[in-house]
C-alpha cells in the first residue's frame, strides 16, 4: 500500500489500486513499531459507531507501509494503548 501523509488525513492505495481517504484519529508506538487508529475519512459524524481499523507502518523496499495485524495478541495490545491514548488527548482538551 501506498501512502500520503497529511494534517489528520492520509490517503492509501491498496494493492489493487483502489484509493482510500484515512482519518489519522491516534497513533502509538509498540515494540519500536507505529500503529495507527484510522477511520474513513468521510464517515458519518452523526454515526452511532465509528468503523475504525487499525493498521501497522512497516518498510517495504525502504518506504513505508500500513499493512494489517495478524497476530490476535498483538491487536489486542495494540488496541489497548490506543484507547489509552485516546482517552488521555480527550482528558487534555478538557481542560484546554
């Protein structure tokens, strides 16, 4: 996947060629690896629930890639720290 970064949107072309627009909503660093939280860019801000994927940068060919997570355990934890993440930047607009 090829990718764009920008302010909070990142724009990826999958192997397939199709583009997607990618709201950066958090990301953390797990055993010296970027994940990130991301949700379609023009998802519904009325929506009930938020469809967010997370996804790993790796280096493919000296660039880098988001590609999915594999491993059960590693989601998990990765999940976590995100949340945890989340919560805390929504603590700190609190008291801004």
């Amino acid at each position: 996947m090829e990718q764009d970064y920008g302010a909070n949107i990142i724009s990826i072309t999958d192997e397939d060629g199709v583009e997607y627009e990618l709201e950066v909503l958090s990301s953390v660093t797990y055993r010296g690896v970027e994940y990130l939280a991301l949700t379609p860019a023009d998802a519904d801000d009325d929506a009930e629930e938020l469809e967010v994927s997370i996804l790993k940068s790796v280096e493919e060919d000296g660039e880098p890639v988001l590609v999915a997570v594999e491993d059960e355990t590693e989601l998990e934890t990765v999940y976590d720290l995100l949340m945890q993440s989340l919560f805390e930047d929504g603590e700190e607009d609190e008291e801004d």
